[in-house]
C-alpha cells in the first residue's frame, strides 16, 4: 500500500525544514504524531525517534529510524511493527509559491491484509493530510515568511 500527499506551503525552505527536523516543537504542531522522544533535539542520519500514532483511538507505539537526510531534500525513515515494514520519505522542493512538501509511505509485509482492515488507506491519507496541514500552518505563522496569501 502507498500512500502520498503533498502541499504547497508559503514559506521558506529553511523555515519548513527547521521546524519539520527539530523534535522538541513536534508537540507544538503535530497532532498525528504524539510523544516524540529522541536522543537528539533534531532528527539525525542513523538516530531513531520514539513516537505514538492514534488512529482512531488506538495508540500506536513506533520507533522509526531515520534512514537517510539530504539537508533541504530529503528525509526517509522506516520501522517495522508487529509483521508490517513502513517507509516514509518526505522531499522538500522550492517552487514559486515557497515549497512542495510531499509524504510519501509505502506499507508492506505479511500482515497488510489484516492491515488494511483495521487502519484502511483512506484513513492512512487522512493522517498524512492532517501532518502536511499542521506543519503548513505551523511554518505560515509569525516571523520568517516569504508570503502570507494563503493557497
């Protein structure tokens, strides 16, 4: 199962990439993603991340390893959970508007007809839907805009 979304978000590069990589504000803007606890305050090539998903109302204990960063590209991190892998990846691109976030998680494993049972892809997208929303508004508001029209 893949799921990917993206948005276009007004602000800049740096701006998005800094509040997207430092774990502590997660909390401050994430709502699909609880309890994010690291070792680190940002997230770091090889470091993995504790965190909590809800969906519905049954919390999801994960703890993804980041993969790979291309600082201002690219992040992907992945994990695997009770016989299911995920990979996530998200690529950071500068258009016209300020930039084209797009999330981009590929399911796989024994498990992913029952899967899909219990977490169907429409609710998959709405989580990722809700993340890129929380994290446009997030980067939107206060200091370090490029534009304050809305899209």
């Amino acid at each position: 199962m893949v799921i990917e979304e993206s948005i276009i978000i007004n602000a800049s590069l740096e701006k998005v990439w800094d509040i997207f990589t430092d774990l502590t504000c997660w909390k401050n803007w994430c709502s699909v993603i609880d309890d994010v606890t690291a070792d680190v305050m940002r997230l770091e090539e090889g470091n993995s991340f504790k965190c909590c998903i809800r969906p519905f109302d049954i919390p999801m204990d994960l703890e993804p390893l980041v993969e790979e960063i291309v600082p201002m590209q690219r992040i992907v991190w992945s994990g695997k959970k009770h016989g299911i892998s995920a990979r996530h990846e998200f690529a950071f691109q500068i258009n016209s508007s300020g930039v084209l976030l797009t999330s981009r998680e590929v399911f796989s494993g024994l498990f992913m007809s029952p899967l899909r049972l219990l977490f169907p892809k429409k609710k998959l997208q709405e989580l990722s839907e809700t993340m890129l929303r929380e994290i446009k508004t997030a980067a939107e508001r206060g200091p370090g805009n490029q534009n304050t029209e809305n899209i």
